[in-house]
C-alpha cells in the first residue's frame, strides 16, 4: 500500500507556493528540481521563490495580522482551527508519510512517527490557545496593573530539511495558537510535505494570509525572509553557521529570534546502568534519520570497568545494520543530498585516516540504486575529546565512544563541546541521577531514556552554540508572543 503511494507521489508534480490563500508558481517562474535521495531521480519541482515572492508573502501576512479578521478571532476559534488541521493530517498521513520519504529518503516507518508527531503538535497547541493567561499584579494603592500575553505579528520561519513535517508543527502550532501570522520558508532539499500541509491549512479553514509558504534557496528566499522589515519575528532551526547569518539579518530590523541550532549530544552511561535496557537507545539515537537530527545522541561516554563490554554489544548491532531505500523500511535511508553524503564520508575518512579505532561499520543494502546517497554507519572507539567527530555536528550514522574514569570526568567530558542541546544519563544511583542531570550543560536532559527528536510537552531548546530560546510545550507559546503590561489608575 505504502509503496504504491510513494509511486504516486513519484509521478511528475509542479508544487506552488501559498500567497495570501492562493497557489501560485515564483514571479520569476523559477523552479528548483525535486530529488529523491534513494535513487537520485527528478520527481517534482518547486517554486525558486526570491526577494519579490517573500515581498508578497509578507505583505499577505502582514494585511491578515493587521486589518484582517484574524486579530479578533478568539483564541478557542484559532484553536479550533489548528486541531481540525491535526485532524486533516491524520486523514492524509498515509499520503503523508510518503511524500515525506520521498523527498527526504527517511525509512516509510519514520515518515509515519513524523505524522502522528506532527498531528501532536497540532492538537497539543490547539488545545492550549485557550490556556495561556496573564498575570495580575500587586502595585502601589490606587492601581491595578495586568498583562496580555501578545502575538510577535508576523513570524518568520525557516525550517530544515531533516524533520520538516514536525519542525513546521511546532512553529506554526506555537505561533498560530498566539495569533500570530506566518511565512514559512521551507529547505529547498524538503519543501514537499510544507506545501501539502499549507494547503490542507486553507482547507483547515485558516484565513487568506495567516499561513503563507515560500520555497526557494536559503540564499535567496531565506536570506530576504530573515531581513524583511514587515517581518516581527524569526524562528529557525539548521546550522549555526546559517543562524548568524539569520540573526544578523534579524538584527538590522532588530527583530527577536529563536535559535535552535543542533548538538554534540553526549550520553553517560556508568557501570552500574542497565546495560540490555541501554543498547537499542543507544544506538537508535544516532541511527534515527540516519544520524541527521539536531538532538542525535552522537557522542556515547562509558564509564571504564564497562567499556569493553559496551563497545563489543555496541559494535555487534553496528555490525547488522543497512542502509537503503526509504521505501524498503531498512535501519536507515540515504543521506538528504550529495554534499551531505560527502560530509559524513570525509569526516569518516579524516578519522580513520587519524589513526582512530573503527569498532564496526555497517552496510549498504546490495541492492540500493548506486546513484542514492547512502553511508553505511560508523561506530568509532577510544575517541579523544579534541577529534574533529567528537566536537563538530557531522549529521549522519556516525557514533563515537569516550571511556571515563569518574562522575568528574564524565561531566568534563559531557561539557566539553561548543553545543549544550540533549544529554542521556544511565545509571540506578538516584542520587547521581539528579547531580549529574544538573551539571550537564543541555536544554533536555534523558534519564535512563533518551528521546532523539520526539517529546511535543517538552521545553526544547539549547545552551550555548546550540541555540536560544526554547520550543515545544508551554515554553514556545511565550517565545511566540510578548508581555504587554497595562497599568490603570483609579485612585
Ligand atoms: P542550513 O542551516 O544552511 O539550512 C537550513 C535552512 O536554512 C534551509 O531552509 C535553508 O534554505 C535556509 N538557509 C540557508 N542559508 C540561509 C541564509 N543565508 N539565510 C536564511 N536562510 C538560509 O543547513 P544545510 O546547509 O542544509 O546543512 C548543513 C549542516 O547544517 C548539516 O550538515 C547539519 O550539521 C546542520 N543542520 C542542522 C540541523 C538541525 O536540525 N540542527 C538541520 C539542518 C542542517
Ligand atoms: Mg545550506
């Protein structure tokens, strides 16, 4: 059934943007050639959206927040309308998953955790529209002071490619249920499942203007959309190397950003964790999206009397595991694009070629177009904390192993990277649990669990070179709006 859908999806489809409730190709007529990473082959285009399409889309946006009905629309109303968008992506999610694997080359199963993801998103923020309240304020006598949780206005996002359908949830679950506008910029490698869900928002019931989406380069569509005057806010989710260019871009508006710029996410495990509950965590959360999550737990810190037994379990399941085709379900798909192949397999190669120890590899299905992007996973053992793939993101199925000595060294360790996003701690001591869980720099820490991406009711966000500001939950509802404070005198 699955397999039959993602053959109609691969069928020739022009996708268009959404301007002010209407479709419509760039200005230009511009396209950019759609590529699935499984075999490399041409299956859709998009629009190459520039400077004049992100103009429109603004400007669409910014009619709708400022003279439209939307600003009066009550905030059950708006509610309403993200969890009948929840619910029309529940009715579509087969067709869904499919495009989703399509585009991106994510295993079918991992096409459908991002559906029911995404519906969770849709329906955690519609029924929280109505739950966020101000405060009432003790002030001088004769006075009564309040707050309003505000909209930004008209909130600028510019989303990845490796988790598309779940990144564009809870921006615009977050953002919508506050009463903000939007212009979604989508990655110009995964912009398919945006444009599907921006059509079943207008069918959702989601006024002319309030959802808007873009597709285009970074370079030429992002760029415009990070510096647009008409835009109050942007939230992004990518490199860090593209945040700053975003936050400068945002900084000459002056306008506030959420960052959320991926990891080096460490997982701890002491000599006295339950191993066998251990292993499949472990290496699913580097193998999940092959490796290409922002929260991917890419760095594994064992503690020494274990390590040896860890690495060998480790290295037995590395050894089994296979790369191939979305369509064929396997441990992991192809990489996203040919530059991102690349990446990993010269951080691979550069590692290897360092003299560090490869454990295990795993491998390639045999029978995998050899024009997709495929890596096989690497696991590397007795990694030094200075490597270059133990301190920079390399996004791909990737995993290296530290020993340590003591709790000391394995907070030393944990901290000792730029980025602070997830972190995983596995022992039975409860005592050490809520130490150590403390003194880990990382927005999200796992105890005896580890959750790479899922988790709509968790604060999300990072320290450090990860990022600022945080999504999900409750916690993006107040990144996504401003105090207005009102003070009346009645004395
Ligand atoms: P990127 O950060 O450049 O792309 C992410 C989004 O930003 C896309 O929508 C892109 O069109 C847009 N963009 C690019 N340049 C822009 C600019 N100057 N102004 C505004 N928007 C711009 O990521 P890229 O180059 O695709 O991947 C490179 C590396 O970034 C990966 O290997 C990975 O390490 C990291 N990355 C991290 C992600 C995460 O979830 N933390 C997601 C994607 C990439
Ligand atoms: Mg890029």
């Amino acid at each position: 059934m699955l397999q039959e859908l993602s053959r109609i999806v691969a069928q020739d489809k022009n996708f268009l943007n959404i301007i002010n409730g209407r479709q419509g190709a760039a200005l230009s007529q511009e396209t950019i050639t759609v590529l699935c990473p499984s075999d490399g082959m041409a299956f859709a285009t998009i629009p190459a959206g520039n400077k004049d399409d992100v103009d429109r889309a603004v400007q669409a946006a910014r009619e709708a927040f400022d003279h439209g009905p939307w600003s009066r629309m009550p905030a059950f109303e708006r509610g309403r309308l993200l969890t009948r968008l929840g619910q029309l992506i529940g009715k579509h999610g087969e067709e869904l998953a499919a495009l989703e694997s399509r585009d991106t080359g994510k295993p079918i199963r991992q096409g459908k955790a991002d559906v029911a993801a995404a519906m969770r998103y849709y329906e955690f923020y519609g029924g929280a529209a109505d739950k966020i309240h101000g405060d009432t304020i003790p002030f001088h006598d004769g006075y009564t002071a309040l707050t309003l949780r505000e909209p930004h206005g008209v909130v600028g996002g510019i989303i990845p490619w490796n988790y598309p359908m779940q990144i564009m949830a809870r921006v615009v679950g977050a953002a919508i249920a506050m009463g903000n506008t939007l212009v979604i910029k989508p990655a110009e490698d995964a912009s398919l499942s945006t444009i599907r869900i921006g059509e079943l928002a207008l069918e959702a019931g989601f006024p002319e203007g309030v959802l808007n989406v873009i597709t285009g380069y970074g370079r030429e569509a992002g760029a415009a959309l990070s510096a647009h005057p008409g835009v109050d806010y942007v939230t992004f989710t990518g490199s860090p190397a593209t945040g700053t260019a975003i936050q400068q871009a945002a900084a000459t508006n002056n306008r506030g950003v959420t960052m959320e710029l991926g990891g080096k996410s460490p997982q701890i495990v002491f000599a006295d964790a339950d191993i066998e509950k251990a292993l499949p965590v472990l290496v699913n959360a580097i193998i999940q999206n092959g490796g290409q999550t922002c929260s991917a737990g890419s760095r594994i810190l064992i503690e020494r009397p274990i390590y040896n037994e860890v690495a060998a379990a480790l290295g037995d399941r590395f050894s089994s595991l296979v790369a191939g085709p979305h369509d064929e379900d396997l441990d992991l798909g192809a990489m996203i694009n040919p530059a991102q192949k690349h990446r990993v397999e010269n951080y691979v190669s550069a590692a290897a070629e360092a003299g560090i120890d490869v454990i295990a590899r795993g491998s390639i299905d045999i029978n995998a177009p050899v024009s997709g992007y495929y890596v096989a996973p690497v696991l590397f053992g007795s990694v030094e904390a200075s490597a270059a793939i133990a301190q920079e993101e390399v996004f791909g199925p990737v995993l290296s192993l530290f020993a340590f000595d003591d709790e000391e060294d394995a907070i030393r360790l944990a901290n000792s990277t730029e980025y602070g996003l997830v972190a995983g701690i596995w022992t039975k001591d409860g005592a050490r649990q809520h130490r150590v869980a403390k003194r880990v720099r990382a927005g999200q820490v796992f105890v005896n669990a580890y959750g790479a991406g899922g988790g709509i009711e968790l604060p999300f966000g990072g320290f450090k070179k990860s990022g600022h500001g945080r999504e999900k939950g409750f916690e993006a509802l107040y990144d996504m709006s401003a105090t207005k404070t009102i003070i009346f005198r009645h004395d």
